[in-house]
C-alpha cells in the first residue's frame, strides 16, 4: 500500500472510532440522566444515616427516592424496548458455500489480497447495489415466525426458509462515499432454518448446490444462518462464524451481467469495510443507532406511554445522527484507501459496468416485469432477462463488437453452482419486494411463455375494460358489441360532406358522439380554439419512444392530457377508464402489500409490524387521455392478432410488443394518437387495411 493510501486509510479509520466514540457518548449521557435522581438519593440517605442532614431534608429524600424509582423504572422499559426491537433489514436471498463455492473463495481471496477479515456469508439482492450488513448473535430466546417466499417447486421437501421484510430505515447516508460501498446501520436476525438439525444447526436433506428459499431477513439459498461447505472440516467453523458477523450483499444483476475481473474491483471497497465495521467501539455505535431507529418503528404503531418513549429515542437518534454520519464517512473513506489497491483501468471499467446494468435492470424492471406482476406472474429469470436487454441495447447502439469481446469472457454468475435456481429466487423475491403478494398468488412464467401468457393476456383486460367503460358512455348505441370499428366511430371525427361542413345536428368534435345538437356544437369550438401545437408535442413524445404498445402514450412526467376536453366524449370515456385503472391500483395496493410466504395463510413476522411490500412507483402518472390511448392500442392489437395477422412479442427493452412478420410494429404510435388526440380515423384505418385487419369484427376478450 503506497504512502498516500496508507494515510487515507488511517484517516478514514481514525475517524470512524472517534466519531463512534461521540455517538456512544449520547448513549452515556443518557444513562448518566438516569442515573442522577438515584445518586441524589444514595447521597441523601448516606447523609441522613450519618447524621449530616436533620429530619427536614425527609421529605426531600423521599421525593427524590421515589423520582429516582421512577426514572429507573422508565429507563429499565425504555433500555427493554430498545433492545427487544429488530431493526428492519432488506430481503435478500442468501448463498450457502455449497451453492457458490467459487464465489466464497473469490472474495476469501480478495479479503487475504486487502488484509481484511472476509465476510462471513454471501447474500443477493434484487437491486444494483452492494453493500455490508451486519448480523448480530440470534435472539434464541424469541421464535421466529416467518413464511419462505420459496416457490414451492423450489423449495426441498425437509425444509423452508423463512423471508424478511422489507424496508432500509435507519441507513444515514454519507455523502461522497465510493459507489461500491453503503452506510448502512441495518442488523439481521438469524436463527436456525426450519428443517434443520436442532442440535447443529445443519439443514436436513440439501440437495448439492443449496436449496433455494428465502431467508428471514433475507431470502435464502441455503440455511437461514448457516453457511454450509463442501468439505466438513470446515462445515461447524464456518457455521458457527456464520450466526454473528457481516454479510456480504451482492446485487444480483452484478454477478449476471459482470465478467469476474469486473465484479472482483466492485466488491473490493465493500469487502475493505471489514475491518474498520469490525471495531468494537464502531460495531458498538452501529448497534446503538439501529436499536434506536428500531424502537421509534415500534412505538409509532403503540399507545401513548411507548409514544413518549419514541420521543426519547427520536431525541438521542437526532444527537447522535450526525456523529453516525461522520463514522459511515470514515468507514468509507478507509474501504476506499483500502481498494486502492486494485487496478485503475479495472475498477474504471467495473464503474462503467454499474451504470450500465443499473439501466438495464431499471428498463427490465418497469418495463418488462412489471406487467407481469400486474398479471400475478412473476418472470422466472429477471436476471438473465438483464443480459439480454443490455446485449440488445449495445446492439442497437452499434456496440456489438466490443460486446461480443466482452462477452466472450466468463461472467460473474458462472461462480455459482446452478444459477438458473439461483435466478429463480431472485426472480421471486424482487415480485415480492415491490408488488406484494396479488390476490391469486404467485406464478412462475418462462421467457418463451411472455408473449402469450402476459402480453395477449393483458392486452385482452385492457380491452375488456375499454368496452365495459364504453358501454357506460354509450347508452343509446345501435350495435353495442366488442369491435375495434365500434371504438373507432366514437372517438372519430365524420368527414365533412361535399356541400360544406355537416349540420349541426351531425357535427361531432373530436371524440364526440351521439350528444344534443347544442353541446355538440359546442364541443366543436372547444376544439376548434386548442392551441395549435399541442398535438405536436405530443407527437415528438412518442417520437422519442420505441413505441411499444403498452407504453406508446407515456411522455416525460407521464404526461397530462395536453389538449383533452374532459367534458367530451372521449374526455369521458378516458376519463372512466382513468377511474377503473385507479380501483384497481388501489384494491391492489390495499390487498398486496404485505410480503407473505410461500404457504398460504403465512406472512412475515417483524417485530412492530408486519412487512410491507415497497410499492415503489415504478412507472409515472399518466393523463386520461395517456391511458386512452393505451387501452385503445390494446384493442388495436388485440384486433390484429385475431385476425392472424400478427402475434404478440417481448422486446427486451420496450416491453410488450405487436410482432408483424416477426418483425416489431414501430408505426403503430402515430396513428392511434391521430385517432385520440385529433379524431383523425383515416391513418389508423389505412394501416389496418395493409394488413387485411376488418375493424367489425368481435375482439375476443378474457
């Protein structure tokens, strides 16, 4: 280690202790508050009993007595609550030694080449990030009640795993730390594995590769707090350092889309926070500081006596959050002085990698699985899904080449015994993470199955609901039937007639039909005085797009119904459709946020509440007229594919796509939009004749 680097780490650890040493001296402040009324006291009767004080300080010693029993007594529930309380930990999916062995080996061998000590486990999380976490000694003397979020045809027949909660409170962040490395003052509770072995812990039954679950805290493949090894030397060792130490989080798209080289100098700065997390006056402080952030989670869902004691704790937190802040920058700052050590040009590329999966993961995410958790169906390979949504974005951007070169070495998943497993609980656990659990439960869906299990599917529902809300929009139609043509004269604009413009018993403005002469004509001005660029704006939106079907209207801010009269026709039927779209987000909200278990009727267990899916926005708020056209894009779809003249796809970075030929619909956007914003029918009817579409036919429906 060069001078500079040498120095930076004993900055950095230097002001990790220091900065921890404030943050317990809150914790000692606090204890010497307490302890004040009851030494007045202690002095009070050691005077009386020698004679130094006279009858009259009696009433004084009294009082005092019973303040300091008082203040004792508060402080013996508070220092209860404190400790009782589990700090939230988010959900990952835990690797045994005998699922990764590879992997183990590599970061034991990273930690050896930093002269730290080496994580004790290995943990995935469905999210592009990395990071420590410390996990205290179980509660042996509390149950655990925890559900696995194992799919049952993953999970072996002797055991389950359980699966934490979700949620990172207390985490302070420090502010210039390297990316590779997260303040965290977050602890996991461990306990043995249901299906183990009571006595050593060992699970029963394993298959070789570990079994794939969830973890209490974290989802699992492997036992909930038992690193297991290939040899049995070393089983009882690494098990036994397994049940207290710092565990090591790997996000998951990481080790799929990173060639090993790649992901050694992202871990590096995260395995060289070892050392400095491992002092006992900064584990020490941590501790202190998640105890407190876990005990205000708990009394802010108690009655009025535990609401004092979160103000108590919300004070202490609030003096020692600075400190903690300064402590998580000395950690940082040694683990990056640390990581120095690795290659330049390495760590340079592996920053490049980061951002790129980032963006792969997010696009996957909000585009791709999140119909499929809309639907109930949670895609089985999210991981493998980010490899080949970032192997068509450097194809499309004309990259191919030095992708092909990069993608000719080994990548990073290739460490594991049986990714595919792996990838499954993954897969699983990030539905969990940000849906909940829907109404049907859970079901697995192949790649090759998207298509036609998620995509028609969810064209279909969007169809149906189009037609419900139409039919209550429509009451005196002639022909009330589930057709595309149906859709079109609603929304459309009649051509005017060769004698001039229609009479006013005919005009309809754009998206009106069948109203009273009077507020037809008025629609008309309505549309007539819309400001001329509007509809350009929207149109170089969707220009900006790829034009998948499922998204062709979602604009920068989600858009908000520029040059939509809400009075209209169409401003009604968006606008019904808008409604039905928010019952059904919100039922979903209401009845899928907890995290439950694989078990029906089992649910997570966290101490102070249950967990709680995080429901993250994943896409947006759209306008009305956004969702309009998305549903009427459904229909049009769904039309198509009836007809036989197109199928429904998967495009790894748009979503659900309409494939004509095998190729993807790229122009289907403008013309749908013609027809919503303007009323225009004629190139939307134009495309449809290309392709032999009949617009009067029924479009079947779930």
């Amino acid at each position: 280690m060069g001078a500079h680097q040498h120095g930076g780490w004993h900055t950095g650890v230097r002001s990790a202790r220091r900065h921890a040493l404030s943050v317990l001296r809150v914790r000692n402040w606090a204890l010497a508050v307490t302890l004040l009324p009851a030494g007045v006291a202690v002095v009070l009767f050691a005077g009386a009993a020698a004679g130094h004080l006279g009858s009259a300080w009696a009433p004084v010693r009294w009082a005092v007595a019973g303040l300091a029993v008082l203040t004792l007594a508060a402080a013996t529930a508070l220092a209860a609550l404190i400790a009782r309380a589990e700090p939230a930990v988010p959900p990952t999916v835990r690797l045994d030694e005998r699922a990764a062995p590879e992997l183990y080996r590599l970061v034991r061998e990273l930690a050896a080449w930093l002269d730290v000590p080496a994580p004790t486990s290995i943990a995935l999380t469905p999210d592009c990030d990395s990071w420590l976490e410390e996990r205290p000694r179980p509660k042996r003397s509390r149950a655990r009640r925890a559900g696995g979020v194992q799919h049952p045809e993953h999970r072996p027949p002797a055991q389950r795993e359980a699966v934490s909660g979700p949620g990172r409170t207390g985490s302070v962040a420090a502010p210039g730390a390297p990316s590779g490395h997260r303040p965290d003052f977050r602890e996991g509770v461990a306990g043995p594995a249901e299906g183990a072995d009571p006595a050593t812990g060992a699970p029963l039954g394993v298959p070789r590769g570990g079994n794939v679950a969830a973890d209490g805290p974290e989802g699992a493949v492997g036992t909930a707090d038992t690193p297991r090894t290939a040899g049995g030397e070393r089983a009882g060792e690494a098990g036994r350092a397994g049940r207290a130490g710092q565990v090591l989080v790997i996000g998951s798209p990481f080790l799929w889309w990173m060639r090993i080289g790649e992901l050694r100098a992202l871990l590096a700065p995260v395995v060289a926070g070892t050392d400095p997390s491992a002092h006992p006056d900064v584990a020490a402080a941590r501790r202190f500081v998640r105890g407190l952030d876990a005990a205000i989670a708990v009394t802010g869902r108690s009655g009025p006596l535990a609401a004092t004691g979160g103000w108590l704790c919300r004070r202490m937190l609030r003096a020692s959050a600075p400190y903690a802040a300064e402590m998580e920058r000395g950690v940082a700052m040694a683990a990056s002085a640390r990581a120095q050590r690795v290659d330049d040009g390495v760590r340079a590329s592996a920053q490049e990698q980061v951002g790129l999966a980032y963006a792969g993961w997010d696009r996957l995410l909000t585009r791709v699985a999140l119909p499929a958790w809309h639907a109930g169906r949670w895609p089985d390979r999210l991981n493998a899904g980010v490899v080949a949504a970032l192997t068509e974005l450097s194809r499309r951007d004309r990259l191919a080449d030095g992708l092909t070169a990069r993608l000719g070495e080994r990548p990073s998943c290739d460490l594991l015994e049986e990714p595919g497993r792996v990838d499954s609980a993954v897969s699983l656990l990030a539905a969990h993470m940000f849906l909940g659990e829907p109404d049907g439960g859970w079901s697995p869906v192949d790649w090759s199955a998207y298509p036609e299990e998620v995509v028609d599917r969810a064209w279909r529902t969007e169809a149906a609901r189009l037609f419900a809300a139409l039919d209550a929009v429509d009451h005196d139609a002639e022909d009330a039937g589930g057709t595309l043509a149906r859709v079109i004269a609603w929304l459309a604009v009649p051509e005017p007639t060769p004698d001039g413009p229609p009479p006013a018993s005919e005009a309809r403005a754009p998206g009106e039909a069948r109203l009273p002469s009077e507020t037809r004509a008025d629609e008309a001005r309505a549309d007539e005085t819309r400001a001329p660029g509007m509809r350009g704006e929207l149109a170089d939106t969707t220009e900006e797009l790829t034009a998948g079907p499922a998204e062709l209207t979602a604009g920068p801010g989600g858009g908000s119904g520029v040059g939509v009269d809400e009075s209209g026709p169409g401003g009604r039927l968006a606008a019904r459709i808008s409604a039905a779209v928010a019952r059904e987000e919100a039922a979903r909200e209401d009845g899928g946020q907890s995290v439950p278990g694989a078990v029906a009727g089992e649910e997570i267990w966290i101490p102070g509440g249950s967990a709680r899916a995080m429901g993250l926005p994943l896409r947006p708020p759209r306008g009305t007229r956004e969702v309009l056209a998305e549903h009427v894009t459904a229909v049009v779809c769904c039309a198509v594919i009836d007809t036989g003249a197109a199928a429904p796809g998967l495009d790894w970075l748009d979503g659900p796509t309409l494939l004509v030929g095998g190729e993807r619909v790229a122009e289907l956007a403008r013309p749908v939009l013609d027809l919503v914003e303007d009323g225009d029918a004629a190139p939307l009817r134009t495309w449809l004749a290309e392709l032999g579409v009949r617009a009067d036919k029924p479009v079947r429906l779930l």
